[in-house]
C-alpha cells in the first residue's frame, strides 16, 4: 500500500488515474496548501456488513414537526 499526497490542483485534471490507484489497493491523501484535507481509500466488504446491520434500525418520519402522542416521565 502506497499513500500518495496529492495538492487539490493537481488532482482534478488526474481524477480517473487517481482513482484507478485507489482501486488497486493505494491510499490518496488530498491536500490544500500542504495541509490533508480528503482520504480516499478502497471500500472495504467489512463497510457493508456493518452497514447491513444497521438497516431497518432507524425511522424515518414523513411529519416530524407532528405532535407525539406518548405519554413521556420526567425524570429527577
């Protein structure tokens, strides 16, 4: 593995060559005035699995702002 530091400038217009590193299994660093600003990494199988975990756990509420009808204990 191959960590490659690379300014913002020079980045853009090499894009794709970049990208091809990353999926070869090398790290790029983007940089702003020397300093890292994005790591751009293979994507990892084990992201999935987490991901897979997690799925079906959060709610989604069409109407947020709607009152809630539970009755909620204040604790001391």
């Amino acid at each position: 593995m191959t960590v490659l530091m690379v300014p913002k400038s020079k980045f853009k217009p090499k894009a794709f060559a970049y990208l091809r590193r990353v999926e070869s299994g090398d790290h790029v660093c983007i940089t702003d005035h020397g300093r890292p600003v994005v790591d751009i990494v293979p994507h990892r199988a084990e992201d999935d699995r987490e991901l897979e975990e997690l799925r079906g756990l959060v709610r989604k509420y069409e109407r947020p702002m709607d009152p809630v009808d539970v009755e909620w204990e204040a604790g001391t």
